[in-house]
C-alpha cells in the first residue's frame, strides 16, 4: 500500500475571507454516518407577505428562506440559537429561496428576514422561532448550504467520487480530498486583494480554475467530503490575526476530528488546506497549523 504524505490543509492566505483550524473535541461519539434524508419543501413553511421560512427540513437541520416583499433593496437572513452564535447572511431579493444550516445543536432558534432602510440600518420584515430536535447531530453538516452549494450533478461531486472510489476508510477517503486539492490548488492573491463583503464561492469554477483564496478551498473540500456522504464542516475564524477558514471532518472511527485530521498515520494535526498548499508543506507551514493556539473558531457552517 503507498504510504500517504503527511496531511495538513492549507486553505488560504490572509483576506477578508481566510480559513484555518482548531483542536481534536470530543464531538458526537464515534458510530454509523448517519446518511442524507430526502429532500422535503412545503410541508412546514412560516410566512408573511414578506418573508418565507421553510422548515420541511428543519430535524435535518437546515431551512429554505425567501424573501417575498419585491423591493429592490438589500436583505439579511439571521439565525440566533438561544444563548449561542448569531449568524449572519446575505439574501437575494429576487424571491428565490436560498439555504441555510442550523450548526448550533438541538434548542430554540430565532430566524429574521431584514430589508435595508437607510445606510447600515435594517428593518424586520419577517421573523418566526423554531424548536430544533436534529435526526442526528451530525446531519446539518452533510448538505448543501449558501456557503458549501453543490448538487449531486456538480463536477465537484464526480470528482471526489473519483478520488475517494476504492479508498477504504473515511480517513482514507478524507485524505484523498486533501491531498489533491493541496497539491493542485494555488492561492489566488488577485483575488485576496480585491475580494468584497457576500463572496460566495463558486465549487465547480473553483475546482476548474484550481485555485482561490481559503474561503474556496474550504468549501470545495466540504462539498467533496459532503457529496461523499461524510460529514464536514466549514469552519471560519481566526489564524492569529488573521480572519481564516478551515474544516473539520467526522469519522465513524473517531468522532468528529475537530479541526484535524490524520497525521503520518499516528498523530492528528491541524487541517488546514490553504496554508499547507501555499506554503508547499514546508517545515515552518507545518510548524504553525499542527499549533492549535494558532487558531480560533467562530463560526461553523
């Protein structure tokens, strides 16, 4: 059997939209991947004349959300877990529905759709509350969202399906991705330097492009791993200073390997893609991403 290089991510360098990594939790505990749920719309939905919140999904742990009021003016999406993260999106006022996780865990969660007024200013057009009790604690992370969109089409998926066919192992398979995307994918410092607020990566242009700035390789490695039925996180926060991106991916072995995967066979490290492919997976790269006080966790999506 080869024997694999030694796995480190490294998503991208700094911009406004950097990834990074965290430390081994303890996470659900280890066991059967859970698998994907049929697709539901229009079975739960909350609505005004101005907002949509679909919740066919919600055990699943996501919502479809649709903006209906028909100005032609800037709209938020909000999801405030009781006593946890606010999470704050962009949504398109074109009234097509847009999708997004719910990654804090079972509880109550507080969904707004905002219209802007004047300036940074925001108005409430609709707002609804739901109780969440997730299938499996791991299913939000196993599905398509605004920041990890794919389809079972895209070519992201067939690729990863290439790269992980006749791979043993979610950790085998895990580092089939990584080490295809560090050593094709290129930071785009273009990019970096003229990227606005609301980026959305594009997954299969990035994938044919192969290159991008964190953000990107974060979410092509999450929607691989995805398509693939294994759960993964895009996780954004902080490396440093530096506001960074990373993922953290699930094995039936191990539990959630938070912010790592497997080392060299023996250890876990950080996984953090961008900077362990710009950085050729030198020493000093090396050095930084295994140092989990490097890196901070803010958000999961």
């Amino acid at each position: 059997m080869k024997k694999r290089k030694a796995l480190v991510p490294a998503l991208a360098v700094a911009t406004a939209l950097s990834l990074s990594c965290a430390v081994l939790g303890t996470g659900a505990a280890a066991g059967t991947l859970p698998g994907r749920a049929e697709v539901k719309q229009g079975v739960s939905v909350y609505a005004n004349d101005k907002g949509e919140v679909d919740a066919s999904n919600l055990a699943e742990g996501y919502l479809f959300l649709r903006y209906t009021g028909g100005k032609n003016v800037r709209i938020k999406a909000q999801i405030i877990k009781e006593g946890g993260v606010t999470y704050t999106y962009d949504l398109n006022n074109a009234g097509q529905r847009e999708t997004y996780p719910l990654t804090e865990g079972n509880g109550n969660y507080t969904v707004k759709i905002l219209e802007n007024t004047t300036g940074n200013r925001y108005a409430q057009a609709y707002v609804c509350t739901l109780e969440l009790t997730l299938r499996d604690p791991m299913a939000p992370f196993l599905y398509s969202n605004q920041f990890v969109n794919y389809t079972a089409d895209s070519a992201t998926a067939a690729k990863a399906a290439q790269l992980t066919g006749g791979v043993e192992g979610t950790v085998g398979k895990v580092a089939a991705v990584f080490d295809y995307v560090v050593d094709h994918f290129t930071y785009d410092s273009a990019q970096a330097a003229t990227v606005q607020s609301g980026y959305l990566p594009n997954v299969d242009q990035v994938l044919a492009e192969q290159k991008g700035i964190c953000f990107d390789y974060a979410a092509v490695m999450t929607a691989m791993l995805r398509s693939q039925g294994i759960p993964c996180k895009l996780v954004v926060g902080y490396a440093g200073t530096i506001y960074h991106a990373w993922i953290s991916a699930y094995s039936e072995k191990d539990g959630w390997m938070e912010g790592i995967i497997y080392f060299d066979g023996v250890n876990w490290t950080m996984m953090d893609p961008t900077f362990t492919s710009s950085g050729k997976r030198s020493k000093p790269i090396l050095d930084y991403v295994t140092n989990p006080s490097n890196y901070q966790q803010k958000y999961a999506y």
